[in-house]
C-alpha cells in the first residue's frame, strides 16, 4: 500500500502539535508587541489546544464553536445576544465570520 497523510496531529498531548507550537511561538511575539495575530470565523479554534492562549481575551468568533473557545478560558463578546462582528484585544484581532472582513481590515490594519 502507499503512504497515508493524515490531516489530523494525533498524539496523547495535543500542545506539542507542529501548529501549536508555531502558534504559541507566534503569540510570544504578540506579547511581546512585535506582531498582530488576525483570527476570522473557525480559525481560532486553534488556539483552543492550549487553554493558556486566549486565557482572559475578548473575542469573538464562528457561532458553531463559542463552546470551544469558551472552554479555552476566553471571554466571548455579543451585542443584543449575537457575537460581536470584530473586535481587538491588544495585539489580538478576531472576526465572527468572512462577512465581516470589511470591519476585521479596518481594525487590523
């Protein structure tokens, strides 16, 4: 049979993940104010591998995984009972979905 590629990392300690590492690393530069970390929609379910990293943070996000990053220890922002579009936390930018790229540019850049 032929080599498989598996999409999934799959190991009994997730942080030590290829992509949570690079991730980790990226956000030691954002604490450190030397880079901005843009998140839109799904894509900050990432950061849910390691509960250290939105720990506190405003965010906001895909509404199909607010438990996700809730249980990661952030803080998820609604308005009249809906995700915020876009919000920024220090060096943190994060939209709810594509639709909302207009306001994550305007806040990003």
């Amino acid at each position: 049979m032929g080599s498989q590629i598996h999409l999934a990392y799959i190991d009994s300690d997730l942080k030590q993940a290829p992509a949570a590492k690079q991730l980790r690393e990226a956000m030691s530069f954002m604490y450190q104010e030397k880079i901005a970390i843009g998140s839109i929609s799904h894509s900050l379910l990432l950061f849910s591998v390691d509960l250290v990293l939105l720990k506190g943070r405003n965010v906001t996000c895909a509404h199909n995984i607010i438990c996700d990053v809730k249980n990661a220890n952030a803080n998820i922002l609604t308005s009249t009972n809906q995700n915020v579009d876009a919000h920024k936390d220090c060096f943190l930018v994060t939209a709810k979905r594509p639709g909302a790229v207009e306001r994550f540019n305007h806040i990003f850049l």
